[in-house]
C-alpha cells in the first residue's frame, strides 16, 4: 500500500462504499422506529407518494444533488437527512479506513453504522430502539473476539471478557448518573401564565398529550412506573364526568381525581384547561444506558468514561447556547444518545492521542 495509485483506490473505495452503506443506514432509521421491515418492500420508496424509487434514482448523494432534494415522481421534499447520513457515513468509512489496520478498520465501520443509526433515529424519534442498542453491544463483543486489537489484547477469549465488561461498565455507569440525577433534578414544575388547553387522546397503546402548542407522547413522559405527572386544572372532563379544580394525579397508566382512580385503558380522551403541570423529568432513557454499552462493547472501558464526560459537556454547552437562543421548550424528552455517539467518534480517533498526553502528564 506504499503505492500512491492504489492507496488512492483503496480510499476511493471506502468512501463510496460508504455512501452506500449510508443509503442503507437511512432506510433502517426511517423503518427501525416505525417497525416496518427493511426487506419488505424491497425497494426503496418516497415517503409521500410511496412511489418506488428506480435505483438510477437511487444512488447514495449523486440522486439527491440530482434532484435537488425532492421526488422525481411527486415533487415532495425528500429530507435533507438523507444527504447528511450519506455523506457522514461515506466521510467517516475514509477517514477510518485512513486510520487504522484493515481488520479494525472493518470493526470500526460496522460501529459507526449502529451510531449513525442510533444517532438519528434519537433526533427524530427520541428513542434507541434495541436493534441499534443490544444489537450494537453483541456487534461489539463479537467483533472483539474476532479482532483482539480492538480491545487491545491479542487472545480472543481476553478481548471478549473486556468487550464485556466494557459493555457493562458503560450499563451500570450511566444507570448510576441517572438514577443520581433522578434525586437531585426528579420532577419539573411548570407554571402558565395564562389558563392553557390541554388534551390527552387514546392513541394504541400511548396517547397523544397536547398542552398548549407543546404536543408529545404520553409515553415520553414516563421511565418506570413510580414516575408521577400532577396536572392542575380549573376544569377538565374524563370522557363523560367533569371536574372543577382538581388536581390530577396521574401514573403511567392510571389517573387519579378526587380520589376517584381511573385506569387510562378504559378512558378514551381527557380534555380540559390547566394552570400548572408536574413532569417526572428524565435526563436520559433507557435507550442511552445500552447505547453507551454498545460504545464499550467496541471501544472499550476508557472509551466509556470519555464519551460519557465529553457527551455531558458538549450536552451542557448546546443546552446553554439553546436557553440563551432559543425559545424556552420543557419538554421531559431530550436526546443523550447523539452526545454519546460525538463522544465515542472522538475517542476513536483520537482515544490514543489523549492517553500519550495523559501519560506524559503524570509522568513528565
Ligand atoms: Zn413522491
């Protein structure tokens, strides 16, 4: 590989098989979270007239530079994510095929998949489904046994007990801070200015939970089942009966009003207007806990210790910047899952550098 015309090649290649790759990752973070299978329908479609896509309509960032971001058949705007996915996943199967030996550097591209994955489908969706999470930690501990290098040992059997362990660390550390922050920032209080509307509506197996212009899934707003949600309410109705100043007192899957308790399963719509709200607030979900696992399975322990601190600050940073420009949200969702994943990316490039400078720090 001294040879320039085959290293040109070869970083040709892992950048447009990239790409590829990258076409594939947006149909799993458009089907993942919506449970539709990636074979069935085997083509891909436009999300709006479901018209199937020719595969010369098709090719990971030429079609939609092509196209201009938009359907050939219907003109709807195919979104800008699919562009970015692509060329992210195309950019970072180089950069790592630049980087490392070609045994790591194959680990490391099925690893960037599952986080781009897990990275999107938590922008959109607020959630990690266990495909990216649990899937991505067996990836993980598998690809170690089969390169050792990953977790820098050079017998299989070592590989996978620190793959393991690192997955568990990443578990159990992360669980700790949550519950820890459960303590110290445990419900949200909001109060209204004015009188403001609400609505809850039966949806599936969630709801619908409208508060002003707020809208979210009832579901978001629970991680176990002690969490409670208080709302105040000048005047609400529960399907037939109505009530005036009362105070609600709901659980995920119950609502309390006058000591009268109602299971959400026999009630269909809760509708009425509140002057105040009580949110269980959850700094992260589950989803991130086996995220970080997953991170661990594939980095290793250390890797797990910096993407949880440099996900945190770049997290506290982008939450400053959004509460000074911003308008004010107080959603109970927030996506941790992309900080992890920052994290991660840079500890895998950069892991080894920061350890040199760490070591010759504490031994000058
Ligand atoms: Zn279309």
């Amino acid at each position: 590989m001294h040879d320039p015309t085959h290293k040109f090649l070869f970083g040709a290649f892992s950048f447009v098989l990239g790409a590829a790759v990258g076409s594939f990752l947006n149909v799993c973070i458009y089907r993942w979270p919506v449970d539709l299978s990636i074979n069935r329908p085997r083509r891909s479609f436009c999300p709006n007239c479901k018209q199937a896509i020719p595969w010369h309509q098709n090719l990971p960032l030429i079609s939609w530079l092509a196209l201009r971001g938009s359907c050939a058949n219907c003109g709807a705007k195919i979104s800008f994510r699919y562009l970015a996915v692509e060329l992210v996943t195309a950019l970072l199967f180089l950069a790592i095929w630049e980087m490392f030996p070609w045994q790591m550097a194959i680990a490391y591209w099925i690893f960037v998949s599952f986080l781009i994955i897990g990275t999107f489908i938590d922008f959109e969706h607020f959630i990690i489904p266990d495909r990216v999470t649990i899937g991505g930690t067996i990836a993980g501990i598998a690809s170690s046994m089969m390169v050792p290098a990953l977790m820098g040992t050079n017998t299989r059997l070592a590989a996978g007990v620190r793959s393991f362990l690192a997955a568990a660390l990443g578990y159990v550390i992360l669980w700790i801070v949550l519950e820890a922050g459960k303590i110290a920032f445990g419900r949200k209080r909001i109060r209204f200015d004015a009188p403001t509307s609400f609505k809850w509506t039966k949806r599936d197996d969630d709801a619908d939970f409208v508060v002003g212009t707020e809208q979210s899934l009832w579901s978001d707003y629970f991680a176990r089942e002690r969490d409670r949600l208080l709302l105040t309410c000048d005047e609400v109705g529960i399907d037939h009966h109505t009530y005036e100043n009362v105070t609600l007192d709901f659980r995920y899957d119950r609502v309390t009003a006058e000591g009268h308790m109602m299971m959400l399963d026999d009630v269909t719509q809760i509708a009425g207007v509140t002057r105040e709200l009580v949110i269980p607030r959850e700094a992260m979900g589950r989803g991130d806990l086996k995220f970080l696992a997953a991170i661990g399975a594939f980095l290793g322990w250390r890797a797990v210790l910096f993407s949880l601190f440099a996900g945190s600050l770049l997290g506290s940073v982008i939450g400053l910047i959004t509460l000074v420009v911003g308008k004010p949200v107080w959603s109970a969702k927030l996506p941790f899952g992309p900080y992890l994943a920052f994290g991660a990316v840079t500890w895998m490039f950069f892991g080894g550098f920061f350890l040199r400078w760490y070591g010759a720090l504490l031994s000058p």
